[in-house]
C-alpha cells in the first residue's frame, strides 16, 4: 500500500511540474499578446531618401509657384489702381465745373440781357463783374497769371514770339509786349505767356 502511495506521489509532482509550466507557457503567451495589444510594434516604413536633384527640383517648382502668386497679385494691383486713377481724373475736374457753374448762368442772363438792351454800359458792367467772379473762382482753385511785361525775359515761363529793337536800352531783353498772358496751377506752370521780346 505504502508503495502504491509512493509512486502516486512521485507521479504527482512530474504531473503537476508539467502542468505548471503549460499553466506559465499559456500565462506568458497571455501577457506577450496583451503587451502587444497595448503597445503595438510601429512597423519601420522605409522613407526612400531624396537625391540632390529632386531636392533641388521640388525647390524649383515652391520657387516658381510662389513666384506666379506674386505676379498674379501685382497685375492685380495694377489693374485696381489704374482703375482708380482713371476714375479720379473722370472725377478730378467735377469739383472745378461745379463752382464754374455759376458763372456760366451769369454768361446766360448777360446774353438775354445783350438781346433787349438799348444802354451799353450795364452789359459792359455786368460783363465785368462775370469776369472778375471767374477769376476769382479760378484763384480760389490756384490759379494765378503771370506778371509778364517788362520782366526779364524767362524761358520757364515765356514763350517768345518774336524780337523786337528795344525802344531803349532798359528793355533788351526783356518782355515787351505779351500776346497770350501765361498762367500757373499752385505754382506750376500750365501755359506759357506769348510774349514779344526786346532785342
């Protein structure tokens, strides 16, 4: 009996010893999948390196597509503000034609009054009044003649028609005579005076 007991006993162990190890090998296999569950192996993707020339290439076309927005966008600008500058100058004259308006109505009444009048005097007075309003209304603006006669004759601001013999030694070279009085624009000169010249 006692031997029957024995070899049980023996066997036992080499039964539970393999057991065990199965039990450790399942065990083991358990924890490698849940350690590859939880941290999966990146898998290494084999970027293919980039010779000198395709570097150079895909610099070439960011270069050049960077380059055509630029141009795109300045004919953009051009095309805008050349279409603001020609508005501006289809509108730069409305304020001078605005205040010029009043004189045209005066040059209206002055011609009905020329066809009934029988006295010459209020229409060469009303007249004169007209032309001083416009004059005013164009120094208003910056407009002013140029004092020509007997001045120093000036080729930034004369134009000279012809010569003639001073009538005395003062007068050569200076203006004689002016044909076409000359005007500047705050201070730029817009028409030149005609004048005649001593010699």
């Amino acid at each position: 009996m006692f031997s029957k007991k024995k070899k049980n006993d023996n066997t036992d162990p080499i039964v539970k010893n393999n057991a065990e190890e199965q039990m450790n090998n399942t065990e083991d296999q358990i924890n490698t999948e849940e350690v590859t569950a939880e941290n999966p192996v990146a898998e290494t993707e084999v970027v293919p390196e980039l010779s000198a020339e395709e570097k150079l290439q895909q610099e070439n076309a960011a270069l050049n597509d960077k380059y055509l927005r630029l141009f795109a966008e300045f004919d953009n600008f051009k095309r805008r503000t050349q279409k603001e500058r020609s508005e501006l100058l289809q509108t730069a004259g409305k304020d001078v034609i605005v205040s010029l308006l009043p004189v045209l109505d005066d040059f209206d009444r002055a011609t009905k009054a020329i066809e009934t009048a029988t006295d010459i005097n209020p229409i060469r007075e009303g007249v004169a009044l007209v032309h001083s309003k416009l004059k005013s209304i164009l120094a208003q603006k910056g407009l002013k003649e140029m004092e020509s006669i007997n001045n120093v004759f000036d080729t930034d601001n004369h134009e000279a028609i012809t010569k003639i013999p001073a009538p005395n030694e003062e007068l050569k070279g200076k203006v004689i005579d002016e044909l076409e009085k000359g005007y500047t624009l705050n201070d730029k000169v817009i028409r030149f005076a005609k004048v005649v010249v001593g010699s």
